[in-house]
C-alpha cells in the first residue's frame, strides 16, 4: 500500500476514531492534533 496525502487523512481518522474509543480522555488532544495536521496539509505546508 502506498501512503500519499490522499489516503493520509481516511487513515488518521481511523486511527484517532480507535484511540477515542480507547482512551475517551485524549479526545481533545487528538482532534487538536488532527486539526492542526489537517490544517498544515491545507495549507500546503506537509506534503
């Protein structure tokens, strides 16, 4: 499987959808996480 920006975001979904369940504590700083990566991708910053 090759990992590129478009199966990035679907993978990182998942991941965090399985550590919320796991660890409903972390959820704020996941979707913080996931934000800020999602927004730097947007931007063009992470390619």
């Amino acid at each position: 499987m090759n990992l590129s920006i478009n199966n990035l975001s679907p993978l990182t979904s998942l991941l965090f959808g399985i550590l919320i369940l796991m660890f409903p504590k972390l959820i704020n700083y996941l979707i913080a996480f996931y934000l800020i990566l999602t927004g730097l991708i947007g931007l063009g910053i992470l390619k």
